[in-house]
C-alpha cells in the first residue's frame, strides 16, 4: 500500500482526517471524501492510488470554490 508524506497508509479515511483538519466537517471537501467512502467496498481502508498532491488539490479545490 502506497504511505502518504505523513507517513500513513494512503487511504480514504487518513485523507478525510487530513482534510477534516485542514478544511473543517462541513466542508465540501470532507463531503466528497464522505460519499467515496460510503461507496468503497472497503470504506475508510480503500487506497488512494492518485498523486498525493494532486489528490490534496482536488480537495482545496473543493474547498475554496464553495458556492455560499
């Protein structure tokens, strides 16, 4: 399994708490990363297979083109 920067498992769930702290619960962000999990046959333990850079781009993305 690929590890992140931080030296955790790449998976759903480590993104979300990464996200979750940089971004806040409600964020878009935190939602996306919701709904992959929901869908994931493996939940938070599915791996992230992206660029961890460009996967935490897309996520700021998400976050900072909110629609309020």
């Amino acid at each position: 399994m690929k590890t992140m920067s931080t030296g955790q498992p790449s998976t759903l769930g480590n993104h979300r708490k990464i996200a979750a702290s940089l971004f806040g619960e409600d964020s878009k962000a935190v939602a996306f990363l919701d709904s992959k999990i929901k869908e994931s046959p493996n939940g938070e333990n599915e791996e992230v297979l992206s660029d961890e850079g460009q996967f935490v781009n897309l996520l700021a993305k998400l976050h900072f083109n909110r629609d309020e």
